[in-house]
C-alpha cells in the first residue's frame, strides 16, 4: 500500500525552553487523522535531497482527544539539520508534510502493572501524550511514576502539566532530577539514581517505559536487567538514536 502523507499547516511555534520548541500543526478539518497516545509521526523536511536527512521522527506531545491538531516538541542539537530546520527556520503558517502514525510505545488501559517512566530532555514527550489522554479521560487508577531529568531548571517540560495531574491523582508520582543546578531542592544528579534507589525492591507487577537517546537508555537497561534483576520484558522502551 502506498503511504498516505499529510500535510498539516503551523498555527504557532514557541520555546519553551532554551532550544527547545512546542510546535503546534493544524490538520485541515476533512482530515481525520487518528493515533494513540505515546506513537509519532515522521516528518519530511526541506533539508536537502537525501531521505536520511529529511525524514525525520517525532513523537506527538499532544492527547489523542485534542481535535484537529498535533502537538511536537523539539529540541535543537548541534549540527543537526532537521531539529535546526524545525526550531530555527519554521514559521507560523508554513506547512508541513508527515507520515505515521507510527510506534508501539503506548499504555493499553488494562495494563495491570505500576509503571514507571524514565525520561530525559525531549524523551518526556510521548509520557506527555499519554499522561494527557489519561487526565482528560479520567483515567488514574494505576500506580505511574514519571522520572524526569534534565541540566536545569530553565530545561524542565510541561511542568505545569504534571504537577496539576500529581495535584489531582494521589497514583500519581512526578520527580524532577537535575544534574548541573545548584538552586535547587529536588532531586539532583541523573535519573537512575531515583529508581536505581526507590524500586530496589523487585516485584513483577511494574514496568519500565524507557524514552530518549541510547546513553541513558543503554544505562537504564543494565541498571534495571542487570543490577536490579527485573526480566527483560518488564522494560519497554523508545530510542530516539545514538547519541554514544
Ligand atoms: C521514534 C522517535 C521519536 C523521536 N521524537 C523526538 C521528539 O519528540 N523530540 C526531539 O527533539 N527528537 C525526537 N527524536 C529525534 C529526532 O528524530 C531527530 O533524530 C533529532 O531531532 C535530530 O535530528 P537532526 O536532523 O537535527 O540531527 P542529525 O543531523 O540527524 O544528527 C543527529 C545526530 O547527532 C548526534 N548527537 C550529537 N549530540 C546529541 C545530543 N545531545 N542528543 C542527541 N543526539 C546527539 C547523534 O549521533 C545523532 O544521531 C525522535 C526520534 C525517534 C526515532
């Protein structure tokens, strides 16, 4: 089957944190572009002619019950053609021509088990998603815990979002770790330190959803399989590439 692209306009493009931007693409209303929360969709980009450059994959911040509209977040790195492109070049009203969705990284409804989610920087994004689709469907009756780190405080994303879902759900866990800000009382240094210390204790009913680029997912991994002796299958994760 051929693939079916679409083409979504920008209606706003804002930093929300340095480097860092919230991109929002409206759909035209004859589209009806549907996806579960925690998938992405792949962007083709005006970045030169090889498909390697150009196509290039985000997962969607934004709930599935939002109508009309998906949400990307994107961090630009350095050297790096498309997250340049995106954060540098793109205006509101240019469009955009993407694909998908794609991706297996979801939370079924009925999944029986406390999840824990281990992200840094962008890696928080599809968490987002799903923690979004939950809140508006009322959907907090499982045990969640987002481990978010990143350098500082100026780099934390959604904040506000989460602490409204920890505000209202009790089941709901939400730490921040930061690993080069002095002024401040949270949680410091990497993200392992928080699970590698609070989930010591093994049980089988909890999962490990993993997000973010191969230096902490690889470290994760081995923390979680290999040191703590969780099984393989209770860590799920999504690699956004090789950073090593
Ligand atoms: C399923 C999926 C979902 C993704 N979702 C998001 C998302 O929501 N937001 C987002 O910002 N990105 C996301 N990415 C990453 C994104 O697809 C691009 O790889 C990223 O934007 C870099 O593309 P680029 O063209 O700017 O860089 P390229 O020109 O492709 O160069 C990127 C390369 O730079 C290297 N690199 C150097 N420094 C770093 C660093 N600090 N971090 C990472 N790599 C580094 C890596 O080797 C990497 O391969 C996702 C990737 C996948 C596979």
């Amino acid at each position: 089957m051929a693939t079916q692209w679409y083409f979504g306009e920008v209606s706003s493009t804002d930093f929300i944190a340095p480097n860092t931007k919230l991109i929002r693409l409206t759909l035209p209303s004859e589209v009806d572009f549907q996806f579960t929360a925690g998938q992405f969709i792949t962007l083709d980009l005006p970045v030169g002619e090889k498909r390697l450059n150009r196509w290039k994959s985000y997962s969607i911040a934004n709930a599935p019950t939002d109508e009309n509209y998906l949400e990307l977040c994107v961090s630009k790195i350095e050297d790096g053609l498309g997250s340049t492109y995106l954060v540098d070049t793109l205006n509101v009203g240019d469009t955009l021509k993407f694909k998908g969705p794609e991706g297996t990284f979801i939370l079924g409804d009925d999944n029986p088990n406390e999840i824990i989610m281990i992200c840094t920087g962008t890696g928080v994004v599809p968490f987002r998603s799903i923690l979004m689709d939950k809140l508006n469907r009322n959907q907090f009756n499982q045990k969640i815990h987002l481990i978010f780190g990143t350098r500082n405080k100026e780099n934390i994303l959604f904040q506000q979002d989460f602490e409204s879902i920890k505000a209202k759900f009790p089941s709901f866990d939400y730490t921040i770790v930061l690993s080069r800000e002095s002024d401040w009382e949270g949680a410091k240094g990497h993200v392992h330190n928080v699970y590698m210390e609070k989930y010591a204790t093994k049980t089988e009913q909890r999962q490990f959803y993993l997000c973010g680029w191969s230096k902490m997912i690889d470290e994760a991994v081995v923390n979680i399989f290999l040191k703590l002796g969780y099984s393989r299958n209770q860590i799920i994760f999504e690699l956004y590439g090789n950073n090593n």
